[in-house]
C-alpha cells in the first residue's frame, strides 16, 4: 500500500516493475487493461492474476498498472483483492477530449473515478490523468508554449492549456469529495529524452501542488536509449 504518513509505498524496497520485451506484452485492447508487470487480463504473457507474477518472473509484483474509461472506471474485484492484499493500484485515466473535462462537461466521468478512488479507502492508489500526454497534445504541428514537435500517431486530445485544465477541475472535484487516498501521478512517455519536446512537457505540467509522484515509461527498443 501507499501509507496515509507519505507518498511512497510501504514495501520494503519497492520495485515497480521489470521490463521486459516487446515480444512479452501483448497490444490487444483487452491486454492493455493491466501493464505495469506485464499482468494481462487476456492470458497472453501467461499471468491469469496478479499472485502469478512472481511464479513467471522470480520476483513480487508491487504496482499493478490500470488503464480506465468513464464507462469502465470501477475496479474489479480482482483489482480490490489484490489492494486488500497490500499491493498498489496504479490508475491511468484514458480520458480524450480534455476541453470538456476541464469545462466540467463531463464532471459525470470524474465522479466515476472518484467512487472507484473511495471503493479502495483508506488504501491509496495512484491515480494519473491521462499517462503519456505529449503524444497527444499536438495537433499537426505545435509552436509557442509546446516548442516545436510534429504530431506522430494522428491523435489530439487537446491543447497543452486543456490538459493543465483536466487535472485542475478533477482536483477541484476529488477535494470536493473529500478524497484523501489518492496520490497523484504524472506519467511523461520516453520521448521526455529528447530535448525537442522539453517546452511541450514543462507546458503540460499542472502546476504547484498538483502532482505527488514523477513517472517515464521507457521501453526496451533500440531506438530508444
């Protein structure tokens, strides 16, 4: 668990996860639900729930990462066993139209993540508004605040204000709910390492006392060192 004193877990040397190969990590939408561990609801890195980790790998699964919708927020009871039994839920919103999260247009959605976030307390869990959000905060070509980086998959959630006004509005409606088991969590993707996209990531930042923890993903691709 996350202990209520401070935001870090309580494991003794924590691990967040292995990395493994891309070989290992299937990218079917059905085993995109569980990543950090590798844990796929579909089977298909051979784990059927999140104790078989250490069965595969040789080592205990401390955070299991979760991707969540409006229409899929609740957590599972797989999900709730596992953070009664001590382990940490990480929770990554998938939300993609960032102007109407931070307009309250859909503060229904956020009310959903909200009672997911209060299933689990006093546990805390890490929760992340939209993990990776440079890759989707251009729409063709970005200048100004973002610097100068080209749009790469084709997809635009919204502007680096719209993003900044995502996490303000959840927090305005977290707090409102008195929700205290939740530990903030910005999650930038490996092309934080290239400098071009620094200005993009400094302008997606949300701001003084919004975020708890600081996360990357890096994957083990040639290209990316």
């Amino acid at each position: 668990r996350v202990s209520s004193a401070s935001s870090s877990p309580s494991h003794p040397s924590p691990v967040l996860a292995e990395m493994h190969s891309a070989a290992e990590v299937s990218t079917s939408k059905a085993a995109c639900r569980y990543e950090l561990g590798q844990h796929s609801a579909s089977g298909s890195t051979g784990i059927t729930d999140a104790s078989h980790y250490r069965e595969k790998y040789g080592a205990p699964l401390h955070i299991l990462r979760i991707f969540q919708g409006a229409s899929y927020a609740s957590l599972t009871d797989l999900e709730k066993s596992w953070v009664n039994g001590g382990g940490i839920v990480w929770y990554g919103v998938t939300e993609s139209d960032w102007g109407a999260m931070a307009s309250g247009a859909k503060d229904d959605a956020i009310q959903k993540y909200i009672d997911a976030a209060l299933s689990i307390a006093p546990a805390k869990m890490f929760l992340c508004m939209r993990y990776e959000p440079e890759l989707y905060a251009v729409n063709d070509t970005a200048t100004g605040e973002a610097g100068t980086v080209t749009n790469a998959n084709d997809k635009f959630y919204g502007t680096p204000a719209e993003y900044r006004g995502m996490w303000a509005r959840t927090r305005e409606l977290f707090d409102a709910a008195n929700v205290t088991n939740v530990v903030w969590a910005m999650d930038y993707s490996v092309e934080a390492t290239d400098p071009a996209y620094h200005p993009l990531l400094a302008a997606l930042w949300p701001g003084d006392g919004m975020v708890d923890w600081l996360f990357w993903n890096l994957f083990k691709f040639t290209d990316q060192k």
